[in-house]
C-alpha cells in the first residue's frame, strides 16, 4: 500500500500540466551529499517524492505523510530562480501549481491535503544555482498493525 501511494502521485503529476517544465518527477533518490546534489542539479527543474511521517489515527487506520520536493536551477541569479524569468517556470511558481495539483485532490482512492512548506537552502545548492522547497501532503488509509497482515 505504500508503494502504491508513492506510485500513484509520480504517475499522477507525470500525466498533468505540471510535467511539462520538468525533466524529472520521481520518488527521491536513495543516495545523499554530494551524490545528492549532483543528482538534482542534473534533473533540475524537478519533483521528487518520498514517503514521510505515518501515525495510527484509530484501529486499522494511519494517517500517511509524503514530502514533495521541487528543485529548479537559475543561472541568472535568485529572483529568477524563486520567481521565474518568463521563460521557465522558478521555484514559487512550480510549488504553487504543484500544491494545487495535490491539496483536496482524490488520486487512486486516497484523498491528500496539503499541510505545510519549507524553502530549503544549503551553501552546497547555494554553489550550483539550485533553488529547492519541500511541501508535505497527508492521506488517510486503512493500515493494518497485524504482523503478516501484508503482502510480504
């Protein structure tokens, strides 16, 4: 079921109007530092997604957290990178479209509302022209505490 919620949401932006000033919408990759970094300025424009917090809301049921980050790239200095430059998209702008993309919306059965944002900064994005903000969406579920319940 959680890779499901993962899955639904990469497909679910792919297929909207979102994806077209992106190169990237996928679950965020598993490496970190450096590595990271270079990833995302590789990818930039780009959404990532990964599964956050979970909490048992009552029996059978979890309240499920997924963080959506969004990275874009500015060589032309921070306003265009925050706030566009009439060409691409900046950070503000993609963040604002993905927010509503997802806020209230039903996708695969599960309705998501968003709960919160933060701007990311690091003298490392900082050094590459990389502008970034995650936001968190929350679903509920039916969740099974049962050992053996799932699939595996």
């Amino acid at each position: 079921m959680l890779a499901e919620i993962e899955s639904s949401l990469v497909d679910y932006l792919a297929q909207s109007s979102i994806a077209a000033h992106l190169r990237k919408i996928d679950v965020l990759p598993d490496v970190e530092g450096d590595t990271l970094i270079g990833r995302l300025n590789t990818d930039a424009p780009a959404i990532y997604l990964s599964l956050g917090a979970g909490a048992f809301t009552g029996p059978g049921w979890a309240e499920i957290a997924v963080a959506v980050a969004i990275v874009t790239r500015a060589t032309r200095g921070p306003r265009p990178g925050r706030q566009g430059d009439g060409v691409n998209p900046g950070l503000l702008e993609l963040m604002s479209s993905a927010i509503a993309l997802l806020d209230g919306q039903t996708i695969a059965g599960r309705t998501y509302q968003a709960v919160g944002w933060k701007p990311l900064a690091s003298d490392a994005l900082s050094a590459r022209g990389l502008y970034a903000a995650v936001f968190e969406i929350t679903t509920e579920a039916p969740f099974s505490r049962i050992a053996g319940a799932g699939a595996c």
